[in-house]
C-alpha cells in the first residue's frame, strides 16, 4: 500500500479532460496558547542578627531571602556566609547532622514560617526555650507561606 503526503498534488480529471490539480485544505498551523507568567514561588526574607553588639553598641544585621520550604535555616547561612558558628562549632560542628547543638539559634519573629520542632530537636532541646531552634534541622517555609523570619545566633556562653 502506497503512503500519501498529504500537501502533494493529485491530479484529478474532471470529465476526463480538464485535469485540475488538487491541493488538500491547509489548516492554520497557528495556535493560541493562553500565556500566563508564571507565579514566583513564595519567598521568605531572613533577618540574621549577631551574637553580641558591636563596638557602638548595636547588633549587626545581615539579610537573606530564601524561597519557601526549599532549604534549611543552616544552609542558607553557610551560603550567604553569614557567621553561624562560634569557635568551638567551627571546629567541632557535626555537619548537620543533628547531634552537637552548635547551631542553636533563636527565632525572634516568624516562628510560625518554620516547621516544628523535629524529634532530634525535642530530644537535644527539651529544657530549652521554645524559641531555640537547631539551624540543621530548622526548614524555612512550607511552599506555600511567606513572611519575614529574624533569627539570632546564640551565643556560646548562653548555650550551658
């Protein structure tokens, strides 16, 4: 059985003697698409405040924005640099792991961005404030919200 284009020409005879040439119907070849921007997923700002006050007497500040429930609160430290460790935890920090507390932080405002507390943190956390969080297991955001989160490191003397 022979195939057929569907755009090749086909002679046809009208009576016999007239031949015409046939060209099947075109149809438009445009179509429309209901373009849309895509929505940005929400985003949370990050309010990092230091340890201790500076020289003038005020807490410095450093500012982040994360997309929600993408990353965890360490992670968005380490990447925008912003210090998370004190001495001890530079040298001795398990890695996110979990299981050494050096990155406890406080959540002064945005609580409700965050998850819960995981079970590694009621465990390590259990006689310590609600506000404490341990940054490694801390996810900002849930997809869905945004808002602004203020965290400050602990200092090391705080965490006895």
């Amino acid at each position: 059985m022979a195939s057929m284009n569907i755009f090749t020409a086909i002679t046809l005879t009208a009576d016999g003697r007239n031949p015409a040439i046939y060209f099947p119907r075109r149809r438009p070849n445009s179509v429309h698409f209901a373009i849309s921007s895509p929505e940005s997923p929400p985003e949370i700002e990050l309010e990092f405040i230091g340890p201790e006050p500076g020289s003038d007497g005020s807490y410095p500040v450093d500012k982040a924005k994360a997309i929600s429930g993408e990353k965890l609160l360490r992670n968005i430290m380490l990447d925008k640099k912003i210090d998370l460790y004190a001495t001890y935890g530079k040298l001795m920090n398990c890695g996110g792991g979990g299981s050494c507390g050096t990155c406890i932080v406080e959540v002064i405002e945005g609580k409700d961005l965050l998850n819960e507390r995981t079970n590694t943190e009621l465990r390590y956390l259990k006689k310590k404030p609600e506000s404490w969080r341990l940054a490694c297991q801390t996810i900002v955001g849930n997809k869905e919200n945004c808002g602004k989160v203020v965290v400050q490191r602990i200092p090391q003397w705080k965490k006895q």
